[in-house]
C-alpha cells in the first residue's frame, strides 16, 4: 500500500509558485491555509480541485518523495 504524499509549502516553492497568490488560491478552494503551512495536505486534496497549479505543485512533491526514498 503506497503512502498518503503530503504536499508542503516547499513544494509550492520548487513550483515556482509564489505564497501571495497561494494565500486566495486556499481560500477560494475552501482550504486552510494555515494549516496547509504547518502540517501540508494530502495530495488528493490538492489534485481534487482539478487545477493545472495544484497538479504542478504536487508533481514537485512527488519529486522531493522519490529523493527521499532514493527513486528517480
């Protein structure tokens, strides 16, 4: 069983996203930002809004997952 991928503000950063327009992007999409901040999200809630920025966030994630594990 493969484990939940928790997305985290430094995967918004390895995007090239910026935190400014994050902060309403959370809001608008009913998500807490500040916990987002201190704890990340599941990656399927990210991927369930069906934004093209949220998926690209999360492929950072699953980046910084594989060098964490040692898979390419």
């Amino acid at each position: 069983m493969r484990e939940t991928l928790i997305v985290r503000a430094e995967d918004i950063r390895a995007a090239r996203l910026c935190f400014q327009g994050a902060r309403p992007w959370f809001r608008r999409h009913g998500l807490d930002w500040q916990a987002f901040l201190a704890e990340g999200l599941p990656s399927e809630v990210l991927a369930a809004t069906g934004d093209a920025m949220a998926l690209r966030v999360i492929a950072e994630a699953e980046k910084r997952a594989a060098r964490m594990t040692g898979e390419d």
